[in-house]
C-alpha cells in the first residue's frame, strides 16, 4: 500500500453529500451493470420526470411502469425503484436516519430493497456517507487491484480480502480508493 500511496499522491475522495440519500440509493440501481454514459442519459431522464430535479419515493410511486420504462429503465429497474420507494415511504428503510447508524445496520436496512447487494450498500457507506472503514469485498476492481499490489497468481477471493485488508483498519475506505486509482492508472 505505501508504494501506491506513494505513486498516487494524496488522497482526494469527497463524499456526495450533494444528493439525497433516495437519490444516491436510487442512482446506484439505474447505474448498475451500465456503462456511465448510458446510465448518465437513462438517469437523465428519469430526473426529466421529476421536473429535472432528484427523484422521492412519493413522487416515484405516482409514476406508471410506462413513464419508467419510456425514460429507459428496464422492467427490472423499475420494479427495483418502485420497491425502495415503496420501502422507504413505509419506513421500512429510514434512509433520513442511516447516517446514525452502524455500517453493518446500513447494510441491513439497504439490501432489504429488491436489486440492492451488498455492494451496494458498501458504495452508499463510501460514497454517500463517506464511512473511512469499509472494504468492498465483493469489488473486482479491488480484488484485481490487491492481487496486483500484492503479486497474487489469482484473485484473492473475498475472504482472504477481507484478511490482508484487516491491516488497513479502520482506514479501509482509503484504502480502497488507492486500490481503485491503481487499476485506473494502470490502463
């Protein structure tokens, strides 16, 4: 880790504290399994239906499987954005409340939401939240980038992430930014 540190330089990672909670978690499940610019456009238009600005669970919920899917989600999606909304308007999921609680409570209240992992999670602790001690163990970016750093012939599988990353506490968000900037860098 020192020698990426080193090469990377400092550490530069802000948390988006700019979006709400709904919308970070909202964003996460329009972004998944997409490049960023199909997502960005497909997101683009899902805020269209918002008037142009975030999305909320009450307003989501008024919105017909035809508005969603015209904005470009697949039924999938959708259903996913309805069930958060669904979720969160019930009090099921406390998203005004996640920033009190443990990150293993986060994770919990999170993935009760249909197309919500634990990564996740893991993402809406790092990048919303801006929790210093997460290590995303299911990340291939970071398994690719230790078996580099560390000179492994194969990825290392969560578990044993999870070990080499225990030295990294209770810094292991930071850590998996350099992580991250190494396999960045490296392409």
């Amino acid at each position: 880790m020192a020698g990426l540190i080193e090469r990377i330089g400092p550490y530069r990672m802000q948390p988006s504290t700019h979006l709400s909670p709904f919308e970070a978690v909202a964003r996460s499940i329009v972004y998944q399994q997409l490049s960023n610019k199909a997502a960005a456009t497909i997101y683009g238009r899902v805020e269209a239906l918002f008037g142009g600005g975030p999305p909320d669970a009450f307003r989501l919920l008024a919105l017909t499987d035809a508005q969603l899917r015209g904005a470009g989600l697949s039924t999938q999606k959708a259903a996913y954005l309805r069930d958060l909304a669904t979720r969160v308007s019930a009090g099921e999921v406390p998203l005004d409340r996640l920033h009190e609680m443990e990150d293993a409570d986060v994770i919990a209240h999170l993935t009760r939401v249909k197309g919500v992992g634990r990564w996740t999670a893991q993402m809406f602790l790092i990048f919303r939240l801006g929790r210093p001690d997460v290590l995303p163990e299911l990340d291939l970016g970071v398994q690719k980038a230790v078996q580099r750093a560390y000179r492994l012939r194969k990825l290392p599988p969560p578990e044993r992430l999870l070990k080499i990353g225990a030295k990294w506490a209770p810094f292991r968000s930071v850590a998996t930014w350099y992580l991250w900037r190494s396999i960045d860098d490296a392409t």
